[in-house]
C-alpha cells in the first residue's frame, strides 16, 4: 500500500468550537483513507488545533506522522523541528514577497498530496481560494 498524505489549511481566527469535527475528520483520513502523512503550517488557530489533534490521533496510530510546512527557507534563523512534529518540508525555490510564497506552498501541497482538509468559511481568504483551486484542479483531473 503506498504512502498517502493530507495536507490541511484553514483560518488563523479557528474556534475550539471546531476541534471535534477537526479530529474525526482526522481519524477518518487514517481509518477510511490511509492516510499516514498529515501536512501543516503553524500560522494560526487552525494550524494549532491540527497539531492538537494529530499528537492526539498518532497515540493510537503510532504510524501517522505530522510535518510542518515551511513555504520559505528559514535562512536568516533556521527553525528546528518543533514539538509534536516528525519533520519539517521546505519549499526550495521561491520568488517573490513571503506572503506570495505561502500561496505558492499552499498550491504546491494541493498538487502533490493525496487529500486536503480545509476550514475556509470567510469568502475572500488565502484558505477559501486554495479550496477553490482544489476543487477546479479535481474538476480538471475528473474531466481529462
């Protein structure tokens, strides 16, 4: 069985209010889908509850790792691998302001992971326009 990956993205303004349906969608992704690689930023409340629920998820699927995103290299501070994830993934080559560069990342995961977890509710945000770009390049993929 291959190796199958989810990246997540969602508002910084994310409630704890989400967190239940964050987690079983979660376990449902390692259950139902075999989902062992969940990919991350660390930009906001929904990054923060993604980590919390993942840590949580990997005590029973001790085979489920969490890797944080870095659309950008950190080279004027290096950043170690911070707690509660396995590895970090950075982007190599990038152009551009760092918020242009998140948008390229964010683009780069829909492209090269298996599923997206998004919690994108407000109508103009970098979240709501990535799901938009997932589901047109579904679309595209369906089609052709």
């Amino acid at each position: 069985m291959s190796r199958k990956s989810c990246f997540l993205i969602g508002h910084r303004e994310a409630s704890e209010k989400i967190y239940p349906a964050l987690y079983t969608a979660i376990e449902e992704h390692i259950a139902r889908y075999g989902v062992s690689e969940f990919m991350v930023g660390r930009y906001g409340g929904f990054d923060r509850l993604v980590v919390k629920a993942v840590k949580i998820a990997k005590q029973s699927h001790p085979e489920v790792e969490l890797t944080l995103l870095l659309p950008y290299h950190p080279a004027e501070r290096p950043i170690p691998v911070p707690d509660g994830f396995d590895s970090t993934y950075i982007l190599r080559a990038w152009k551009g302001t760092r918020k242009v560069a998140i948008v390229r990342a964010n683009r780069y995961m829909v492209d090269h992971t298996d599923f997206l977890i998004a919690y994108a509710w407000r109508p103009t945000s970098n979240a709501r326009d990535l799901l938009e770009y997932a589901r047109k390049r579904r679309e595209k993929v369906s089609s052709g």
